[in-house]
C-alpha cells in the first residue's frame, strides 16, 4: 500500500541547535542598529560595510587560511548516517547517529538524543528569535556552544562523542571543563510497542569500535544507512529518520501515512529527564560508570509545553533554557514533484496542538492539527526553500539582478570586489579592478547556475581597470544574457559595439553574452560627454534590448526621439538596441527641469517600454495621468513616476506621477499579459494613494508600496502600504500568469507582516531580507516571509517562473543566512556576499481551505462556547485559514472583504472589523434578527469552508474586558475623566472610580435591537441616538446601578455604551465585579477599581 507523507521534518537540529544555545530566561534582550533615514538614492553603488563589533566571523580573523576554510566547510558536508548496534552500545539501541556535540540513539519506541556543552562555553550574541531562525536552518552543519562554525573554530573543541566514552585519562573533558549533558527524550505515545526497525539505502561507509584491549568487544565493518525506517508505529504510518541531503548534518525525520490513516493518531511525549540512574542515557558497551566519573553533569527536567505566537512549540527547562520546534510547515505536490521542478505546492494548514496527558511520565502530550487535504496524494510537512546559497569569494560581493529561463536555470548579476569570486567557463577569468579597501574598486559579475541551483553553468568577471557595476540583467529565449550598468573604464570589453569608445565620466555599459557564458554577442558604450549611468534592462522575443538610465549629458545620443534634449540636471534615458547591438532603434530623454532618476524598465509582447524611478521635477512630462501633479517636488523631496512608451518610442502612451505629501521611490516595475502595470518602491508618505488596500496605512517611517495600475494608466486597480514599524523597501516585483505580484525587498521591522513564512521572525541586525507574494487582486498575502540571518540581509531583484517559483537575490552579510541544496554553503569572507533562493510555487487557489472549528463562533466580548450569538452585534469566529495574514478594517462602512476573507451568514455577508489565520471578528448583520440560527461560512480567496450552523438570539449581553479573555478588568472608563476605573499603576491614567458622585461608562455587545438602528456596518448616530429597546440592569458589587444611558456607541459599529452611576453603598476594592441583565439574560463579570 502506498502511503502519505505527513512528516514532520521538524528537524531534530531544532532540538540540538536551540537546546544547546541554552537562553536563559530574562537575558534575552537584543540590540538592533536603526537603520538611517537618508534616502536610497542612486547611484546603487556596492560598497563594503563595516563589520559589527560582535560578530565572530572569519572576516575578522585576519590571518585566516583560506584552503583550511575550505577543508573545514568540505568536512561539514560530510552526509548524516546512521550506524547499526552491532554490540558497539546498549542493547536496547537500534541504531546510533552522531553530530557535532550530540548523539541520537534510536531505540525500539524512544529518540534519545545526548546534547553536549561544555560548562565553561558560554552563549554569545544569541537572541532567541535567532535560535528559533537558525534551528530551521538547512545549513546548520555543526552544533556547537556557539552561533557559528567560524566562532567555533575560534574557542575549545567540544568533546568528541569517543572523548564522552573514555573513562578517564586524557580525555578532553578533564582538560577543559566539565561537560553539561542534556538528554532529550522523544516518545510516541501509544504507539505500537515492538515495530519493525530497518536500515534504508545503505552507504559505502563502515564503522570499527575498537573498545578496550578485549578483541572480543571489537565491532568491524558496522554498516552504515541513510535512514532508518519504523514500520507501522501507528495503524498505517511509518516513521522514518534521515539526513538531509541539502544540509549535511542535519537530522530530520517524517510521518509516513497510508491512505485512510488518521495523522491525529501520533503523540509524542518528552518525558521526564534525571540524573544518572533515572534518566536513560544508553552508553557504549562496558562504560556504565556514574556520570560524575567523566565530569558529566546531567540537567534533570520535566519540560514545560507550550506554543508561542509563531506556531512554535516551546519546550521550557527548569534552569531557564528552552527547547523549540518549529512550527510545521505543511504542502502537498499539486502536478508533479516539486524537485523535479514540474509541481507547485498546495498549502495545507496545520499546527502543533497540545493535549493533557495519557500515558507518559506527567508531562502533556504534542499532536498536530492538520487541515482538510487530499488523502490520494503526498502530505509533507518540510522547509520550504528548494535552494539557496551564497555567492562569493573572501572580499565584498553584492547581487543587483536576477532573471530565469524557460527551463529554470537562474541568471544573476551583481559586483564584486573578491579575486577569488567563483569562476566557471569564464569570458573573463580575472578580475581586473578587484583592490580591496580602493574606493571604487570592482567589476561586475555574470552568473548562471542550472535549474536545481547546485552548480554553476557559467561565471564570469565583467569589466576593464577601473570601477565597474552593474545593475541589471535579462534573458531572451535562446539563453543569451543581457547586462546594463555604469563604467568608468576607458578599457571595457566590447565587442560589436554601438559606440566602441568611453567618453569622460562614467558611461553606460550594455553586453549580450552567449548561452555559455564565454563569449560576447556585442558589448558596448553607450553615453555622452558627462555622467551616464545604465539602471534597467529588458528583451524581448526578437532579442532586442531596452535600456534605461540616467544621464546629465546634453549630447547623449538619441534616435527617434520622444524628447531630443536633455531637460535638467539629470533625465531618465530610454534606448532600444538592436538585436545585434550596434544600431539604436530609438533612443529618448524623459524628464523635467530637475532630477529624474529610473530604476527599473519593463517590456509587453507588443514593444511598449514601462519605466518607474522618482522625480523632483514639477513639469516631468504626463500623458493621461492617474495623478497629473507632483505631491512633492521641493528641494530635496520627490514623488515616484510610472511611464509607458510606444514600441516607436516616440510617444508617452501615459505618464504619471505617483505619490503623497512626502518622499516616494519607484524601484520596481513589471506588466502582465494584459498591459497592467505593477510597481513597488518606498514610501514615506501617510497620504500616499490606496485603493482596495491590504494595508491602509503608513506602518513606520518609511513602507514599501505595492501598486497596480490599469492598462491606460490612469486608474489604481490596487494599491497598499506594505511595511512594518520600521523602513521597508520594496526592491523590485515579478508579476505570474495569473496576476500574483511578488515583491522582494528589505526591512528593518521586526513586525513586517508575515503568512505562511518559512522564516516568521526578524532575524537581528540592521536589516532582513523579504519576499511577499500578493494575491490577484491585491488584497491578501498568499505568503509573506523574511528571510536572512543575524547582521545584515537585503534582497535586491526577484523573478518567477511559468510554474510560480520565485527567485530572489541580494546581499548578506550573515553568516547564518538560510540555506538548502546549495552551491556555496558559507559565506565566503570579510564582507558581503551575494545570495540566490528560491522558493517554491504556492499559489492563491492552492492554499488550503478555511476551516471552522466547531462551536467556534461566540460573543467577542465573552467567548462563550455554550451561548448564542445576537443580531447587531460583534462576534469572533476561530479556526484555521481563514486569513493569509492579520488585516484590520480601516474606515467605515465596514468592509465585507477584508484580507481576502469574507464571512457570509444565511448568504448575507457580515462587516469584518478583522481578520486573521486563526479568528474573524465581525458584525453579526442586523437582518438575522428575529431568527433562531443561521449558516455560516468563511471564503478566503474564492475557496469558501464548509458550513457550521451557529444558534442566534435576540440579547446576548456581553462586557468587554482589556485582556479580551473575556474576565478581569473590564473596558469601563469613568464617564468624567475618560480614564479607566481600575487600580491606578495597572494601565497607563488608570484610578479606582469614588462611589456615590463618579459615574461609569461600561462597553459591551449584545444588548439587542435599538431604536433608529443603523444598516449593518455603519455607524451608530449621534442623534437622535439608538437607544435599547429592552433597558438593562446593572449591578456593581452586587448593588444594583442607576442606568443613565443604554444603546448603541455613537460613532462606532456593534459597540454598546451603558452609562450608571456608582451607588453609595457598592463595595470598595480593586477587582469589584460588574454585570448587566437584559431581557432575563445575564452577561459575563468583569471588574472595576472603587474607592
């Protein structure tokens, strides 16, 4: 029979790399350099930044050796086996697996792992965030005190697994410290008690124990396996261990489940670990001694679970170290195996959930919670990276483009700075300007690595003897490669040129190279007699380039021109190539009186060219403009452009400005099938224009924005903020076939926001990485993630297949930046290196569907599964999926899609006030009164749950309390002073309310039909007000309260306001209980403060 993955790759090195890090409890605090608010203005020159006083990498080790760099990171990649106990260790033990700094015996219903750290080998630099990042990690190789391999090189070496079982004498334990043995217990709970363990697919290698004098306890030739299989622990699945063959050295495991098996069936336990004697520690044949023979202290604990907000499973030690599991990731292969590069993967929900015990040693038990999926095909719970490495030598090495072919092979662009940047095939093997520390010293690089991103096909250096960059890169059906940047180097290769010589300053550079990478098609200049600097390119079918830049030059040459002179200090230049390069279609300025700087071009199949950068200039030139006049072209302050050109390039199809009353940058452009216009950029303006926005407003300082522009030009069909607390950039955008937006970029925001994150949290340092996926229409993040490690992290272009993989590249400086299956696994030296990734296709109809739990929607004030919910008022529904990301409605009415969610009861669709994964609150429609349940589903993205029948009723009344748990201190304000009536200290303004002259303002929900009601979702008038038609009680202390006032709050939507007076005679305290009665109805108690 075959079986279904449900596997939880949660990878064991989530246990060994955040275990060993050991972060004590109330020393986690992290300090993060606030990126500066000068502007990313051009020119986008790559420059070395200086290295944190913190970082323990290899570039700060001067004297490093380079060839034992590379030896070290060679062994590191040597692959996880699985060795079978021949006698060589207890007999309980199946098979044995050893890491750096741990061991993992399998016995026939246990994972014990060992997890070994000397004493003394204290954390460093470590925030917790970063353990949870580094423990999804595919590249963690070593598991070491440390952060990274490069520090560790730097102190002790930690014992060996041999340097444990020695008895005595010279072992390394003596010599350093006292080791500090941790022992994880992994136990399936209920699970069959005497499955079949086997060894699968068997490696060349052989181990030897030669224990002791005694030939007879001598093992030979043990063999060695790449996993080990489980056989039916559960009725109809399998658990099997392995390594990861994309991330040597770590350890992983999967749920292997049968068609008609149930996933809920699997607990595991982590039973209770104590010393020696109580805690099951399986040594090697003949070394029972006590512990303390070898200086091993044991860490006896019973842990504590719990699951954090990222969907993490938190596992809590008693000296204040924590243990987590990442929160799974789960997907089916939708048309084809995804390594195959032929599938796209289907989201399925899913989630750790935590159950009282049943069978284990006291502590709970950890199950999953998996979504409805297809039960025919694969379910797999796995990291989501298909690959990604960095690229890079020992010096300063940047990417600035990348671009993908029909068959899936990657082509990046970038700078570098490094002698010994990795090479292959080269049209130019050295670098001829690579000076490190020279002001502008570099050369460009041209790279094209194959399909599964794990070799290289072609590398080449770029350039002549002085400062070259480039900028951006294309790539037409045949494989030819298309570059375009900035020059200063009177001797830069050309072949077949346009212009074949360099004028004074820098000049635009444009090469095709061949599809092997050693040869060029034609390469030339292209510029005037100033400064001339080439920032986009793009092909089209036939081969032709489009190129666009800036230039200050007056005699920069033209050709067909829209605009034959130069109308400022610098204009934006558009120039098309021929296919053979020497001859200029057309060629144009584009600008006003001022500055005007592009970013980015794109091409549609008709030869129409679209340029987005920014302006200063009040009179760029418009043409059937969205926004005809410029928000904010001061001195020193500009607005982003969007403009379209004729195949001719001798006519604007429309030109516009793009902005509010502060600074904007158009840095990404991109056009569908159709003409629609994509752009995205930085904002810093809280009135930049939106329509039909995933986020509203202005999250910090500076947001990335996401636009999207009808094919005339002159309508948004989408546009949002997107950003945190504080400054995201939006580099550059890809659009797919079906008119999903991606959009990579950085942030300096540890709350950008997130969906279906491979990496949910901010990884440290001054900046991470992004990528986000938007839906068709704009309105919800099919994924949004960081991605990055713990210095410095930026994602500069990004491109997608026909299949809906993503492409990203940038730059890093972290030496724990993420990878999988890569081609380079570690950063290459003293600065920044280049990285690609790429992600996997998920698209917006293949995410999973949302799902209701049952008795799931309650009162949003009491969250009482076992009361019905009232017409009118507001109420929260919980489950799985029903939002991609959190979205919070933004004006009134209310909207009835939010996040690309709609909740629609007996067909009516419900005003959203917010939407999330996991709960939905809403207004329950005012036309529902009068009935006594109704249906209700949630649609997210078109894919609509299934019904859950919910009881209705006219008054469920309903306090609100501030820890929206339903109990506690209530959200009852005193009526004179608007503070609340609560113990002074608790919240900020905060005092008790002195009975017998002070009144109360209690907010609740639920009290019923009003008069003069207002239309669902809309807010309550002011006058004449909507007053319940049914008064309530109320009593304080148990003393009834005089109602002043009782309806609907003016203002706001479903939100009800019953003023009363405090009576003389109620108690006085701090927690002094409130409640209301309406029609024989009671609601929760919440509390107050009285003097």
């Amino acid at each position: 029979m075959s079986k279904t993955h449900v596997g939880a790759c949660f990878s064991l090195l989530v246990a060994v790399a955040t275990i060993i890090t050991q972060v004590p409890k109330g020393q986690e605090s992290e300090v993060r350099s606030q990126k500066s608010e000068s502007e990313p203005r051009p020119v986008r020159q790559a420059q070395g930044r200086p290295q944190g006083s913190g970082d323990l990498s290899v570039s700060q080790r001067g004297t490093q050796d380079v060839s034992k760099q590379r030896l070290v990171e060679t062994y590191g990649r040597l692959p996880l086996s699985f060795v079978a106990n021949h006698g060589q260790s207890d007999g309980s033990v199946k098979f044995l697996s050893r890491g750096n700094g741990y061991t993992l015996f399998l016995t026939a219903n246990e994972a014990v792992l060992t997890l070994r750290r000397s004493q003394e080998s204290e954390v460093r630099s470590q925030n917790p965030s970063r353990a949870r990042q580094q423990a999804v990690n595919p590249q963690i190789t070593q598991i070491t005190p440390i952060v990274t391999p490069e520090a560790a090189r730097s102190l002790p070496s930690a014992p060996s697994a041999k340097s444990v079982e020695e008895p005595s004498g010279s072992s390394p334990v003596t010599r350093h410290s006292s080791l500090l043995h941790t022992v994880l217990r992994m136990k399936l709970v209920g699970a069959n008690p005497n499955p079949e363990v086997t060894g699968e697919n068997e490696l060349p290698g052989k181990s030897s124990y030669f224990i002791g004098n005694d030939p007879s306890k001598w093992r030979t030739n043990v063999p060695t396996y790449a996993k080990v299989r489980y056989e039916d622990v559960y009725p109809g699945i399998d658990l099997v261990y392995y390594g990861n063959p994309g991330a040597p050295g770590q350890l992983e495991y999967d749920f292997v489940v049968a068609p008609g098996a149930d996933p809920r069936a699997i607990r595991l336990a982590f039973p209770s670990v104590g010393s020696h004697g109580t805690s099951f520690v399986p040594w090697v044949l003949g070394r029972n001694e006590p512990e303390r023979a070898h200086g091993i202290k044991s860490m006896p604990w019973l842990p504590q679970l719990r699951i954090d907000a990222q969907g993490d499973l938190v596992l809590e030690a008693s000296e204040g170290s924590e243990l987590r599991l990442h929160q799974p990731v789960i997907y089916q292969e939708i048309g084809g195996p995804v390594p195959a590069g032929r599938g796209a993967r289907q989201r399925i929900g899913g989630n750790f959930v935590i159950f009282d015990a049943t069978a284990n040693e006291g502590g709970r038990e950890v199950g999953f919670e998996v979504a409805q999926y297809d039960a025919s095909k694969p379910l797999i719970i796995d990291p989501v990276l298909v690959y990604s490495t960095y690229l890079g030598g020992s010096n300063s090495d940047s990417a600035a483009g990348i671009t993908v072919d029909a068959s899936g092979n990657v082509y990046v662009t970038g700078n570098t700075v490094s002698t010994d940047f990795p090479t292959a095939s080269p049209l130019q093997s050295n670098c001829n300007n690579c000076f490190p520390g020279s002001p502008g010293s570099s050369d460009a690089f041209v790279m094209r690595l194959n399909a599964a991103g794990s070799a290289v096909v072609y590398s080449t250096y770029l350039g002549g003897s002085d400062s070259d960059i480039s900028f951006c890169i294309a790539v037409d059906p045949s494989g030819n490669a298309y570059v375009t940047g900035r020059t200063r180097s009177t001797n830069f290769p050309t072949a077949s040129p346009f212009q074949g010589t360099s004028r004074p300053g820098s000049e635009v550079f444009v090469a095709k190279l061949n599809p092997t990478g050693n040869a060029l098609v034609y390469a030339t200049y292209l510029g005037g007699s100033v400064d001339d600097f080439g920032y986009g390119i793009a092909v089209d079918s036939s081969g032709s380039a489009y190129v666009t830049g800036g230039t200050s030059s007056t005699d920069f040459p033209t050709a067909n021109p829209f605009q034959g002179a130069l109308g400022g200090f610098i204009d934006v230049f558009v120039a098309k190539l021929s296919p053979a390069g020497n001859a200029l279609v057309y060629s144009t300025y584009l600008g006003g009186s001022n500055e005007d700087t592009p970013f980015r071009i794109a091409v549609d199949s008709s030869g129409n060219a679209y340029v987005t950068g920014d302006t200063l200039s009040a009179n760029f030139p418009t043409a059937n403009p969205l926004q005809s006049a410029c928000n904010n072209c001061s001195p020193g302050s500009l607005d982003a452009f969007v403009a379209k050109l004729s195949a001719g390039g001798n006519a604007l199809l429309y030109s516009t400005y793009l902005g509010g009353s502060r600074n904007e940058f158009g840095t990404g452009i991109a056009v569908d099938s159709t003409g629609n216009t994509y752009v995205t950029g930085l904002t810093r303006s809280a009135d930049f224009p939106t329509a039909g926005p995933l986020q509203a407003v202005l999250g910090g300082p500076g947001d990335a924005f996401v636009a999207k522009l009808s094919a005339a030009g002159n309508a948004l069909v989408y546009s949002t903020y997107l950003g945190g607390s504080g400054l995201d950039i939006g580099w550059d955008i890809a659009v797919d076939s079906s008119g999903s937006a991606y959009v990579g970029g950085g942030t300096s925001s540890t709350n950008f926001p997130t969906a279906n994150a491979f990496q949910a949290a901010y990884g440290g340092g001054d900046s991470e990485a992004f990528l986000a996926k938007l839906n068709a229409a704009g309105s919800a993040l099919v994924y949004s993630t960081y991605l990055g490690g713990s210095v410095f992290d930026s994602a500069s272009g990004i491109a997608v297949d026909s299949s809906g993989n993503a492409y990203l590249t940038g730059t890093t400086r972290s030496s724990n930046f993420p990878t999988a299956n890569a081609f380079q696994p570690a950063l290459g030296g003293a600065l920044d290196d280049a990285f690609v990734t790429k992600f996997p296709a998920v698209t917006a109809g293949a995410l999973p569907p949302p799902q209701l739990t049952q008795g799931g929607v309650v009162n949003a004030a009491t969250f009482d599964p076992r009361a019905p919910v009232a017409p009118g008022s507001i109420a929260s529904a919980f489950g799985l999926n029903l939002a991609s990301s959190l979205t919070l409605a933004s004006s009134l009415p209310l909207p009835t899609t939010l996040g690309g969610a709609t909740v629609r009861v007996n067909g009516i669709s419900a005003p959203l006030i917010a939407v999330s994964p996991e709960q939905i609150n809403f207004q329950v429609p005012w036309e529902l009164l009068g009935q006594s349940q109704a249906s209700l589903t949630v649609t997210v993205d078109g894919v609509t749950s299934s019904a859950t029948t919910i009881r209705l009723t006219s008054f469920s009344p309903g306090l609100f309390a501030i820890n929206q748990q339903g109990t506690g201190q209530g959200a009852i304000l005193i009526a004179n002073t608007g503070s609340f009536a609560a113990p002074a200290g608790t919240i900020s303004g905060a005092r008790p309310v002195i009975r017998g002259s002070e009144s109360i303002s209690i907010y609740c929900t639920g009290l019923g039909p009003v008069t003069n009601p207002p239309a669902s979702g809309t807010a309550a008038p002011t006058f004449p007000p909507s007053l319940t038609t049914a008064p309530p009680t109320v009593t304080i202390g148990g003393v009834p309260a005089t109602v002043s006032f009782s309806g609907l709050a003016p203002g706001f939507v479903a939100l009800y306001q019953v003023n009363v007076q405090v009576p003389q005679n109620a108690p006085t305290g701090s927690a002094v209980p409130v409640a209301i009665f309406t029609s024989g109805t009671a609601s929760n108690i919440a509390t107050i403060a009285v003097q």
